[in-house]
C-alpha cells in the first residue's frame, strides 16, 4: 500500500468518527432505544394478563384485560352429592345407582323382615287376603333382605317410576304378563338361572324365609346385562327438600286404620327424639337382625283407588296408581296436606303442597303409606 493510499483510509476513518460524535450519533442511538422500548411494551401488553404454562400470569409495567381462555387455579372437587330418595350425602356411586325394589313380606310369621331399615324409601301397599305387602327401595346396601315374596301388576308402576330393577318370588298371572311387556328388569327366585342369588333360612318355614342381600342382587343384575346406573346422568329428586313450614299443624301420634272390607289392620307411628317411631297392630314395629324398632323421617300417605278384579279366584285387587288424590305429609312432628298425581304408568308421582307447588320434604328416609282414600288417619 502507498503512502498516499494510507493518507486517504486514515482521512476516511476521522470523518467516521466525527459522524459518531455529532448530532446525527445521538440520533440514530434515540432512534434504536425507542425501538428495543416499544418491543417490550407491545409484549407486556400483549402478554400482561396471558397465564403461562404453569398456571401463572406474566409480570408487565401495566396489564391490559386477557381476553383469550379464563384460568381458575387448581379444580374445584364438587360438593357430594346427595341422594335422591333421602336428600342425604352419599358417594357419587350410589348416587347414580338404579335401585333395587324388594317385594317383601308383611305376615305376622314374616316379622321381624329384614333390610327395612337400610332400605333408602320403603312404600306399604295392599295386596288381597287381608295383608300388605311391603316395596322397598335400596341405592345403599343391606347384607339381609326379606322375606322376600310375590309381586302383583300394581306395583309394576313403582317399578317403572323409580327406573328400578325388581326381586320378587313369582307374581299375579296379571303381573307375569306385564313383566314381559313392559320389559321390566327383575330378579326372580323362580327364574332357573336367578334362583342362586336366594337362599332359605332354617329358622322360619316357608314361604316366610325367603332372602337374598343387595350384594348378590347386583351380581344377578349384571349376568342378566341390565344397566348398572339411572339414566339421567344427574338424577332428579323424588322431593324438594326443606323444612316444615312453621304454620303446619303439630302431629306427634298418627293411627292409620284399613277399611274392615280390605283387613282388620293397624299401624302407628310415635314422633320421638326426631324419628316416628313404627307400630304395627299395636306391637313395636321390629328389623332384624338386632330387634331395633323401624323408624322413618317422615311418612307420606298416599290416598289411592283399590278395588278387587272382576272374577279373580284368588280375591286379586288392583291399585290405581295412574290419576291424582290426596295426600297427608308427616314429618317433624307436623302435618301438612297436600295432593299427588301420577300421568302414564312410568311417570313418577309428583306431590304437591296446598298452593300447588312440588311438597317439600325434610331430608331423611320416607315411609309412603298407600291406603283406600276411606281410610282413617288420625293425628294428633
């Protein structure tokens, strides 16, 4: 390289710095830093509020609201559900569980019955030749229940109401006809494949000894392929649920007398310690094992048509579950009237308070007691 071509590079590189030192510097240098500034700003706006992939939001001088998908921090567990019969807490199982309708026997010889205080809502219905037959209702458990027995088309309406799976020991000939045509899920001791899900006990005689246990019952439900669970994924309750208004009548001791044309029967109940107490033909109502008396929350009576079938040879009746009456609330140790009305034969029965809206129920385990309307119901 010449000396002249060092000159002219070494005259170049002072205009350079020259240039870097004057106004024209400081302004190409303002001009990179309002750039770097205004980057950071757009992201902070931009992102301000975003949550990041663990669940935390981004720091920003100021946030703009996030628009995009809300976050609400760790899932909220549910409150437990409450069971549909009794309004009480159980575990989201049972809750969805159809339930098991046991025909269970009412017969002196059948007393103490077993599993009547596990089931979670027991119905008291008439059948012919004097006697009541008892439908009871488990979602929960019951290692006993019995004695199990015979079921009359009637009941087939519960049946469907409730979405339940029927036991019983045969039926009616009219209820051997519905079963198939209303397609009636049921367990049956006759049945040649259903009958190991039973067993007789030694200690009554037949036909008083017939049991079975809900566990069982589940297994010959799930050989026999019916669904496990309701249907509605959130089942609705038989009741709304609240507390006695305060202007219901007291109503501690209830007598609950047949017409003599069906049977020479009586049942009582006693409000004590916040439970009626059950008596039946003036004797303390008992459950086995154990010998503690029955006992029920509240107890609804139901008011429904009976009447014997036409030429029946064996003084058959039938119970119109299908129509509207009355009805008489007990619970809390107060009374309240109110009304019932079933449309088809698989609608439930809804009741209805003295204004026309769905009655309101205490939680607990409710007795229904189904009766001829000339039934007398004392209370006081």
């Amino acid at each position: 390289m010449t000396l002249r071509t060092r000159r002219r590079h070494r005259a170049r590189r002072r205009r350079y710095r020259l240039r870097w030192k004057g106004p024209g510097c400081l302004l190409v240098v303002a001009v990179v830093v309002c750039g770097l500034l205004g980057t950071a700003l757009v992201w902070s706006l931009h992102s301000g509020g975003r949550p990041t992939s663990s669940g935390q939001t981004g720091t920003a001088w100021f946030r703009l609201p996030w628009t995009g998908p809300k976050t609400t921090g760790p899932d909220k567990v549910p409150a437990p559900p409450v069971s549909i019969y009794t309004g009480r807490e159980v575990s989201p199982e049972v809750y969805r569980r159809r339930p098991l309708a046991a025909m269970i026997d009412n017969l002196a010889a059948a007393r103490p019955q077993s599993g009547l205080d596990k089931a979670d809502m027991v119905y008291e219905v008439l059948a012919e030749g004097g006697i009541t037959r008892f439908f009871a209702l488990f979602q929960g458990d019951a290692d006993v229940v019995g004695p199990v027995r015979s079921v009359r088309h009637y009941f087939l309406d519960l049946v469907m109401e409730h979405e339940a799976i029927l036991v019983h020991c045969g039926q009616s000939p009219q209820a051997e006809a519905d079963i198939p045509a209303l397609k009636i899920n049921n367990i049956n001791e006759l049945s040649g494949t259903q009958g190991k899900y039973f067993w007789r006990s030694k200690d009554r005689q037949a036909p008083h000894n017939l049991y079975t246990s809900t566990a069982q019952l589940r297994q010959a439900a799930a050989q026999s392929g019916y669904a496990a669970n309701l249907s509605a994924a959130t089942p609705a309750p038989i009741f709304r649920r609240g507390t006695m208004p305060a202007s219901a009548a007291a109503a501690t001791d209830i007598t609950i007398k047949y017409p003599d044309s069906y049977l020479h029967y009586q049942v009582q109940y006693q409000y004590a310690n916040g439970v009626y107490l059950r008596f039946s033909e003036g004797k303390p109502h008992a459950a086995a094992p154990g010998g503690k008396q029955l006992t029920a929350d509240s107890v609804l009576v139901q008011y429904v048509p009976a009447k014997p079938i036409p030429n029946d040879p064996a003084l058959r009746i039938d119970v119109f579950f299908v129509g509207q009456g009355k009805a008489t609330l007990f619970a809390g140790g107060k009374t309240v009237e109110a009304t019932w009305k079933k449309e088809s034969r698989s609608a439930r029965t809804e009741f209805y308070d003295a204004e026309g809206k769905r009655l309101t129920v205490p939680p607990g385990r409710t007795w229904v007691m189904v009766v001829p309307p000339e039934t007398s119901v004392i209370a006081k």
